[in-house]
C-alpha cells in the first residue's frame, strides 16, 4: 500500500521559517491534488494547502502569504515552505494525497510535529 512520510517539523521561534516535506512510496502523478493538513492540540485537524497536478494552489485564509505549496512530482515529493510562523502554528502537520477541493483524501502521512515558540 502506498505510503506518505513526512519530515521537516521542529521546534522554531515566532517570525522563523520550516520546510516541510511530503515522500511518497509510489508516484504522486495520479493524485489531482495533494495537500497539507494539520491538528494543534486540543483541535480538529484544518486545511492548509493543496495543489493540484496543474500546479494551482490554494490556502487556509491565516497562512496566505507566508506559506507556499509545491509539489515535485518525479521525485515523488510534496512540500510545505512556511515562514513567519506564529505560536498558533503549532500543530502536527499531515501529508494528504487523492483530496478534493472540498475534502482530503484516503492517504495520510504520519505526521511531523511543528512547534512555534513564542
């Protein structure tokens, strides 16, 4: 079965910058849109990016502007630059691969841990 893992997640200080990154086990090519999701403690997992496979983007309204999506697709990779993180960023930030505009796909990372200290 095909997997996503992630990796890239730490520990930052508020207005530093991650890059978080998405492999897959097999090619991401048939996905239209892969994404990144992600649960703060004590919350629901939210939306943050997806991209589809013509390249169009689309953001949680909170990190327009300072993160940007991409996607690698020959090496199976996803992506997730942030920058001028904020506390409210921490959260596990989850890989997604198969979504909709409207809702994620069956295919889930692990999970990599992003802490913004403040």
């Amino acid at each position: 079965q095909m997997q996503l893992v992630e990796s890239g997640g730490g520990l930052v200080q508020a207005g530093g910058s991650l890059r978080l990154s998405c492999v897959a086990s097999e090619s991401i090519r048939s996905f239209n849109n892969m994404a990144w999701y992600r649960r703060a403690p004590g919350n629901e997992r939210e939306f943050v990016a997806r991209i589809s496979s013509g390249g169009y983007t689309g953001y949680k309204d909170s990190v327009k502007g300072r993160f940007t999506i991409s996607r690698d697709n020959a090496k199976r990779s996803l992506y997730l630059q942030m920058n001028n993180l904020k506390p409210e960023g921490t959260a596990v930030y989850y890989c997604n691969g198969g979504g909709t505009d409207a809702a994620p796909g069956g295919l889930w990372g692990q999970g990599t841990l992003v802490t913004v200290s403040s």
